[in-house]
C-alpha cells in the first residue's frame, strides 16, 4: 500500500542531484570540465563550439571529455551536431561541479 503523503513528503530531486553529483566526481577532468562548459551555455550547444574551445590551452581536454560523457549517457549528440544534455537534473548536477565562489570566473573565461 502506497502512502502518498509520504511519498510527496521525500525529496527526490536531491537524491538525484547527490547521486549525479557523485558519479561526475568520479569522472576525469576533461570529461568534468567538459560538463561544466556546457552546462554554462544551457541546456545544449553545438560540437563546433567545443572544437573551438579545445583550441585554446585552458580547454584544451574539452574534445576528450567529449567521448567520455557521450559514453557515460550524461549527454547525447544528433545528426546537426548539437550536443544535449540528457535531463535537466543531468545540467543541474554538472554545473554544481563548479564551486559557487568560481561561478563568475568560469563564465568569464568562457566568454
């Protein structure tokens, strides 16, 4: 017997986000710092757009991670080339990767 009270009560948005949180701890860096730039520019971009950015040498792993998280089923890639995180939970738990205090430095760098 189900007791929906209970149920509505629980909060499973936050054993999501801890459980994503830790599976992206353990992943390597350039596949976390890969996850972290994409979650900057939203829900998806474009692959070129991580190709332009591995070109410099502050994101020069962005490209590995890329194989990494694809793998991994963080993110999905379709024919136009636009990369997407899977859910926003998924989003959510890659941009809590950044400490709060690097926030504004992360997005700065980016741009």
């Amino acid at each position: 017997v189900w007791n929906e009270d209970i149920i509505r009560a629980e909060d499973i948005t936050d054993n999501v986000l801890h459980l994503l949180s830790s599976k992206m701890n353990g992943l390597s860096g350039d596949v976390q710092t890969l996850l972290k730039v994409m979650a900057c520019f939203g829900s998806s971009t474009n692959e070129s757009v991580i190709g332009y950015l591995s070109e410099s040498a502050e994101y020069a792993g962005v490209r590995n991670g890329l194989e990494g998280a694809l793998s991994d089923g963080f993110i999905v890639k379709d024919e136009e080339g636009c990369l997407q995180f899977v859910h926003d939970k998924v989003r959510e738990a890659a941009y809590n990767l950044i400490p709060n205090s690097d926030k504004k430095q992360f997005h700065y760098h980016l741009g």
